[in-house]
C-alpha cells in the first residue's frame, strides 16, 4: 500500500496551486463582498486545460482519474468554497453524458464544456421535494421531435452564469410508475431564459459562486438533448454521486487545512500574557485534534478515489469521505474563529468567510443524516429508515 504521489500526479498539484497563488485571499475576500462571480479564476482554470481532467480523451480531455481530480480539489478547497464551486460543473458535474450519453452527444456537448466556452448548471433539487428526489414535479412532456417542459427548481448553483443545463423531469407520473425511482429523464440542453426565469437567491456563504430559483415555462427540448433512453433519469444521476461525493469532500479538505494553517500562524504569532497564544495547551490541543480529523479524512478520501480508479464498490467511503469532511471543515473553521478571538469575527483575517462557507456541506451536497442512513443500510445491514 503506497501513500506517496506518482511525478505526475505531483506536478499535477504544484501546476494547480501555481494557478491558485494568483488569486489571493483579498481577490476572494472582494468577490465575496461583491457577490461577484470569480470569472478570473474559472477562466484561469479553464485555459490551462484543467476542467478536461476527468473526461475522455477522444472528447480533448485528458482522461486521468478520480484520484488526479481530488488532488486538484484539494488545493483549490484552499480558496474556500467559491472557488470550488465556480468550476465543479464544468469539471465533472456532466459526467452522466460521458456515461450515458451517446457518441454524437459527447462530441457535440463536451468540448465546449472543457473549453469553457460553455457553462453548465444542474438542476435537480425543488423546493417541495428536498433530498427525496422521486417526489420531483418539473415534468417533460412529448410533444413530436421535442420535449416540453415545466416546472420549478431551487438552489441551482452558477445558473446566473450558465448558458446550458442539465436537468432531471418526470416525463411519467410518480402514481403510474412500479418504482417511485422509475419515470425521470436527464436532459442537457440549452438555459433559454426566455422560458427559464432565473432568481438568485441570498444566502450565508459563498456569495461569489450564485445560488437560484428556476421557474420553468414551456421550455422546449429536442429529442436529441435526452440523456440516454427516457424514464431513466433517476439511475443516471445515480452515476455521478461517487465523483461528487469524492470531489466535493477533496474540496471541504482543502478548505479545513487553510482553516488549520491559518489558525496554527496565528497562534505562533499572536502574545497575550507575554507567550504567544499557541503555548497554551486550551490553544494547542483543539489544533493537534483537528490535523488527526484532517489527516483521517484524507486517508478515506483517497481510499474512495482509489476504489473508483479501479472500478470497484466504493459507495460507503465516498458518502464517508464527504461526512468526515464535512465535519471536519466545520470543526476547523469554528476553531480557526475562535483562535483569532475578536479578530477571528472581522473580515480582514478571512477566517469568518470559511466559517461562514463551513455550514454548507453539513446538509449539502447530501446532509449528514442521510449519510448515515446510507451507511447504517448499506454498511450494518439495518432496515431502511425513510
């Protein structure tokens, strides 16, 4: 069992966190004031080539693995979660079409997702569904050589920005079907706004990176922007929570270590009493507890990204790896806080952005409950629970 990076994957890292040095904390403490979207960077991201890590090389990605694009995340998850979510679609959120979608479609839709000349969004969450996906009510209906489609979708990330979408519909009704997972249909097609009313939603964190409410009127879909066969849907997405979980959980990780770092500097510099704060062992021991956390949950990261790689079940350490994380961020952005004192509460230190920012992955992109449903399940056999 090796721990060690290969050369590649090293210069893979040091190449990401050469791009990332550009963009420093006051361009993320600025785009978080502004609720601007990190264009700079994403663009930055996109014309290194980086947003075809995952995606095949006949399609102009690079066709590496799930482990390559933690790595990646990981040092992005350092600028916290705007910067994370200003390319998670573009890098590996239409991994259903390179799945499941044909080979006209993946030459057709996948190139400019990697050039970024397009940008994507997701939409699936809807404000009387939650996390129970089957009760979804955006319905797609067959009308000839195209699909119409209506419906409402909420906390659609970067849609302010995108110019397609990825989006899950009931084209049957849930009443008519034998599996309440049965009669859902993906579609990547285009976001046209004059069907789409795109709301944007003020929230906590992550100000940078839009968050919205579709309102969706007889928007028209051709045949040919169907994911797969129709009525599979559910399945398809199915495909992508892996990746996500791996990915998102690289990011939360990288997010904790610039929390710990930056917690850890403070603490060596900051003299009250005539010491510097991190003598002291109330200062000390909550630090050394959150580098074990860290260093555990990279340990089931990359366990997770290692399963996938070699196409093996890796269900449990993914949605493990996405729970340590989770917690993990949010331990070490309170402690970060709580470190600095007073400064820890003003926006010139930074740490407050991340604390703000660490409240997310506790309930998204999966809450924490639902992880562990999943795991009592799959992992010690209990009756399902919901």
């Amino acid at each position: 069992m090796d721990f060690s990076l290969t050369q590649e994957q090293t210069a893979i890292r040091d190449a990401i966190t050469k791009i990332c040095s550009r963009f420093d904390e006051s361009y993320w403490l600025q785009k978080d004031r502004t609720a601007e979207f990190p264009h700079e960077f994403a663009n930055a991201f996109a014309e290194a080539g980086w947003f075809g890590t995952i995606f095949p090389e006949d399609c102009g990605g690079a066709g590496l693995g799930i482990t390559e694009a933690a790595l990646i995340m990981l040092e992005v998850g350092r600028l916290g979660l705007a910067a994370c979510s200003s390319i998670h679609m573009n890098m590996f959120g239409v991994q259903p079409i390179v799945k499941f979608g044909s080979a006209e479609q993946k030459q057709r839709f996948l190139p400019p997702v990697i050039a970024g000349t397009d940008r994507a969004c997701f939409g699936v969450t809807e404000p009387d569904a939650g996390l129970n996906t089957t009760r979804i009510r955006t319905f797609a209906r067959r009308e000839g050589n195209h699909y119409v489609v209506t419906g409402r979708k909420v906390w659609t990330s970067t849609a302010q920005q995108a110019n397609k979408i990825l989006i899950l519909t009931r084209t049957q009704a849930i009443e008519s079907c034998a599996r309440a997972t049965d009669g859902m249909t993906l579609f990547y097609t285009d976001l046209d706004r004059s069907c789409i009313d795109v709301r944007r939603i003020e929230k906590l964190g992550r100000a940078a990176a839009d968050s919205n409410e579709l309102f969706i009127e007889s928007l028209r879909v051709p045949v040919e922007d169907r994911i797969g066969e129709e009525g599979k849907g559910f399945s398809y997405l199915l495909h992508g929570l892996n990746v996500e979980r791996i990915l998102v959980a690289a990011g939360f990780l990288g997010a904790a270590r610039y929390c710990l770092d930056k917690a850890s500097r403070y603490a060596k510099e900051r003299v009250v009493f005539d010491r510097p704060i991190g003598q002291n062992q109330s200062i000390q021991h909550p630090l050394a507890e959150i580098w074990i956390q860290i260093s555990a949950a990279e340990l089931m990261l990359f366990k997770a990204a290692s399963l996938y790689d070699r196409g093996e079940n890796c269900g449990l350490e993914c949605n493990a790896a996405k729970y340590l994380a989770a917690e993990v961020f949010f331990s070490s952005a309170t402690r970060a806080v709580r470190t600095h004192g007073g400064f820890g509460y003003a926006k010139e230190f930074h740490v407050e952005r991340y604390f703000r920012e660490s409240v997310l992955p506790l309930f998204a992109p999966v809450s924490q409950e639902l992880v562990l449903c999943h795991i009592a399940e799959r992992a010690l056999g209990l009756p399902k629970s919901y």
